[in-house]
C-alpha cells in the first residue's frame, strides 16, 4: 500500500476525483444536505484512489501548459456533472408525481421542508422523495450510479473534450421525460380525481341543499390516503425500472 501511495500520479488523481466529485455533488443520497461535506469529500477520494490505478493506462501525459490542466480538469468536472444532473433529474420525477397527486387530494398546501431536493414541497412529494432515496440505496442501485461513473471512461475518454450539444439534448430529453413519467406515475389519482369531481358535481345538481364542500373534502382527502397505501408499491416499482434505464446506457456491456 505504501507503495502504491508513493508512485501515486497526483495529476491523475486529481482527474479522477474531478470527475468523481462532480458526480458525487449532485447523485441523490450522496449530494444530501444531511450528509455532510467531509463524508462525501472523504468519499470522493477514496472511491478516486481505487479507480486510479484501474484507470491509470487511458489517464493522458501531463500537459506543459497551466491553461490545458484546468481545461482537462474543467472536461472531467463537467462529465461527473452531466452524470449526476441525470440520476436527480430523473428524481425530479416523483416530485412532479407528488405535486400532481397534493393538488388532485386538496393537499397542495400541506408543505413541509424536503430533505431531499433542499427546498420547501408538498408533504407528498416530500413522501415520494424520501422514500425513492431509500429504495435507491436499498436495491443497491447506487452502485449502478456509481458503476456508471467508472465506465464512462469508455464512452468520454480523459483527455477530450465531450460532446457538450449531444449532451444538452440528452439533458432535454431526460427533463421532459421526466415530466411525463411524473404525471403518468400519478396517474390513479387523476382518473379518480375526474371521477370524484363528476360525481360531486352530479350530488351538487340532485341534491342542492347538501353543503358538499364540507361533506367532500374530508371524504376525498380519505380517499387519497387509501389510494396512496394500494399503489406506492407499484409507483415505486416502475420509477426504479426508470431510473435503471438511465445509467444503462453508460455501462459497459
């Protein structure tokens, strides 16, 4: 070991772990506000200290120029960026789901502070983000984040700049992706918020004198909790069969 520490290529590590942390800064679970910085720097260099000696034969020369160093850096930087922006755009998704679901269960201003995407959300959101995260690390589909990392040395090598427009439009087509996968996930909850709204509206018309709105509300909001106990685990199953299919592309075969 303390061999290997003492031939230790300072610049390559430092190209590894630029891409590394760049992933590691945005990946949900790892990026966490709650997980503090010393972890995930700690983390940072220890997954780069294993990779280096893996990776050391693609690693180019050192360049004679200051500028060409930081554009290499910057290119690795960048790389871990796109790979991490993918795994939290794909979360983005069970906030799109539970914000579609607290405005169809008359719960939308129920907020609570998420964890998870560091800002202020709907209590359901904040529910399917939590409990996405966990099953992320649960069925070890962090590894895959990070497996994705490491074979992306097949597909970006170090060294070149990568392809910055074919990645923007995959960015693109992620975030709309994204989108539709949100609203189809909550799916349940529109059928059967048309179907609850028809209904009440056919009572308002039989039955004029009956307060619906106080007959309703409570009714619906029951109703929504039932619904989120029968189809959580199916939710959840088709967002981690979304969020493997992103990083397969990135694996090597």
């Amino acid at each position: 070991m303390l061999d290997v520490l003492l031939s230790l290529n300072v610049f390559h590590f430092i190209l590894v772990a630029g891409r590394v942390g760049g992933a590691v800064m945005l990946m949900p679970g790892f990026s966490a506000t709650y997980v503090s910085v010393r972890v995930r720097v700690l983390l940072t260099l220890m997954i780069s200290l294993v990779l280096l000696p893996v990776l050391a034969d693609l690693m180019p020369p050192l360049p004679g120029a200051p500028s060409e160093v930081l554009r290499l850096l910057a290119a690795e930087i960048l790389i871990g960026v796109f790979l991490g922006t993918l795994a939290r755009i794909i979360l983005g998704a069970l906030q799109v789901a539970g914000t579609v679901i607290a405005l169809i269960s008359s719960m939308a201003n129920a907020f609570i502070m998420d964890p998870v995407a560091e800002q202020q959300g709907s209590i359901i959101s904040s529910l399917l983000t939590m409990v996405g995260v966990t099953l992320i690390f649960v069925t070890d589909l962090h590894h895959l984040m990070l497996i994705a990392v490491v074979d992306s040395y097949s597909l970006f090598a170090p060294g070149i700049i990568p392809p910055i427009g074919d990645m923007a439009e995959m960015v693109s087509v992620k975030t709309s992706e994204t989108f539709r996968l949100g609203v189809q996930l909550a799916g349940p909850y529109l059928v059967a918020g048309i179907s609850y709204n028809l209904a009440m509206g056919l009572v308002t018309r039989l039955m004029p004198q009956m307060p619906v709105y106080f007959v309703a509300l409570p009714a619906q909001i029951l109703g929504s909790l039932f619904l989120m106990m029968v189809i959580l685990p199916g939710l959840m199953l088709v967002f981690l069969q979304h969020f493997q299919a992103t990083f397969q592309p990135f694996l090597v075969p």
